[in-house]
C-alpha cells in the first residue's frame, strides 16, 4: 500500500493510526535515507501506543526501550544505521523484548530482515530534497511517500487500508 504524507504532523498521525494495529511481538522495519521521517514516525507510534519517555534517535545506544503506561506492549527502538553488523544486532538479545513490546527498527534493510518472518516493512522516500536534488534546483516540499508491505502469517487478513485515514 502506498501513502503520501505532506507533512510532518501527518506521519505522526500515521503512527498514532498504526499503533492501533500493532501488539506485542510485532516488529516494524523503517527503510529511508538521512531525515527521511523514521523517527518522526516513531513518534507517532510512541504516542499511540502511550508508552514512557520521549521518542527520539537513539544516540549512542543501538536500542531503547519505552516502557507502557498502561497495559498495552512497550516499545523498543532500534537504529539499525549504528549497527556494524548482524551479529551486533543478535548480541543485542532482543528476542526478550520482542516478544513483550513492538519493536521499531530504523534502517533495517538487509539486517533485521532475519529476526522474524512476520514483519511490517515500511519504506519512506523524499520525492524532493536530498542533496543531489537540492543542487538540481528542487526544494524539500514536505511531501514523503510510504510503502507499506506485510510479510508473514501474522499481517495475513489485517486490513492496512485503516491506515490511510484522510491520507
Ligand atoms: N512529511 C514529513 N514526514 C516526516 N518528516 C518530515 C516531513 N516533512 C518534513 N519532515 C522533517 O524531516 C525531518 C525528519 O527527521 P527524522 O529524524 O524523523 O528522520 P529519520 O529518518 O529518523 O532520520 P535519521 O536517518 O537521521 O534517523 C524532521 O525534521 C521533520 O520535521
Ligand atoms: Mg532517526
């Protein structure tokens, strides 16, 4: 499925609309390059999911874990981008985490693949911005453009068409 998010608020929106979806053990893949929209969407999940803490980059720690405040699965961000490699990743001992919280991965293409079978995928791209584009004359509009695809038994028969909302 794909989505255009004009603007900031709108991928946060998004997230909150996707939290309503998720439940714990599920793991969501965010693909996109340098200021793409991942941790905003993060964010959205975060607040969906009314979990402790401010959402933000990892910054010198590959994971953090947002406890819950009520009674729905916690959330743990991971940036992938700091991770050398996949044994870095497994030496992470995620699986404790996973299977009581969503699990959001920043750039998980080609790494995090292997954690589950079931898994959200969810590209972001900037139709414009980026610095090749800046230096061909176009300017950043906001706009982004999401590619949502499911994989794994877990995502069968779950209608992502509930994420589009007024998208
Ligand atoms: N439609 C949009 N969706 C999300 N962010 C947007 C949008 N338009 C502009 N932005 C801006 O782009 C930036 C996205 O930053 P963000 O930290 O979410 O990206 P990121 O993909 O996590 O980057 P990084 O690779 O550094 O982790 C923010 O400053 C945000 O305000
Ligand atoms: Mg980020």
């Amino acid at each position: 499925m794909e989505l255009v998010l004009p603007s900031p608020e709108a991928t946060r929106a998004l997230g909150e609309r996707l939290a309503g979806l998720l439940r714990a053990g599920d793991l969501v893949l965010l693909h996109g390059g340098l200021g793409a929209g991942k941790t905003t969407l993060t964010q959205g999940i975060g607040a969906g999911l009314d979990v402790r803490g401010h959402v933000a980059s990892p910054t010198f720690i590959i994971a953090r874990t947002h406890r819950p405040r009520g009674g729905g699965p916690g959330l743990v961000h991971v940036d992938a981008y700091r991770l050398g490699s996949f044994d870095e990743l497994e030496a992470l001992d995620l699986d404790t985490s996973l299977e009581e919280s969503v699990t959001v991965v920043e750039w998980g293409e080609g790494l995090a693949e292997v954690l589950s079978e079931d898994r959200l995928e969810i590209a972001i791209a900037r139709p414009y911005g980026g610095m090749a584009d800046a230096s061909a004359g176009l300017v950043d509009d906001g706009a982004r453009h999401v590619t949502l695809t499911a994989h794994g038994p877990r995502w069968d028969g779950v209608d992502l068409s509930v994420l589009r909302g007024d998208a």
